[in-house]
C-alpha cells in the first residue's frame, strides 16, 4: 500500500516543507511525488526539514522507477527511439541515488 500524505493546508509541518508522510521506504504515488515537489519548490520550504522528513519514500520512488525502466528496456520489440529516451531515463535516473542506495 503507498505511503498516504496527511497534512493540513495551514499544519507546521507542510510550511516547513514536511509532506506530513509516515516515515516510511514505500514509494510515493504520483500525486504524492507531485505534492512533494510542489512543496519542496516552494520558496517557504526548509529544504533540509523537508529532506529529513521525506528522503526515504523518494528514494524508494526513485528505485522504483529504475526497476520499471529497466524492465521496460527488457522488451525485444522497442522502438529505437523510445528505447534511447528510457536508456537516458535510466542513467539519469541512476545518478540521482548515492552509491549505496543502488541495489
């Protein structure tokens, strides 16, 4: 089940730039990746507060997103451009987790 967002549009927490998520490894939905970075975009936001409340469900986002990429990169019939966007995705993608995140 997906970490669920719960907050209140005037609570501390969101003005500070806390998504109010359970902490919690389970990826963010999208409409939770939307809100986060909405917020984080904010120029309001603490970012550190918010990294320190939110890091792990983005990396579990992120790992998930890698895992899906990579298994769309499986598929024989691929066009080739599609298959260089998802291949540039990937790397991208890859670059955005520490070393000891990629598992």
């Amino acid at each position: 089940m997906p970490t669920q967002l719960c907050w209140a549009a005037d609570a501390p927490s969101q003005a500070a730039g806390g998504l109010g998520l359970r902490q919690s490894d389970l990826p963010l939905t999208v409409e939770e990746l939307e809100a986060g970075l909405q917020i984080l975009d904010r120029m309001d936001t603490d970012k550190q507060q918010f990294w320190n409340e939110n890091e792990p469900a983005f990396h579990a986002t992120i790992r998930l997103a890698i895992r899906e990429t990579a298994e769309a990169l499986l598929m024989r019939q691929l066009p080739q451009a599609l298959r260089n966007e998802l291949e540039g995705q990937l790397a991208w993608l890859t670059s955005r987790l520490e070393p000891n995140d990629r598992h």
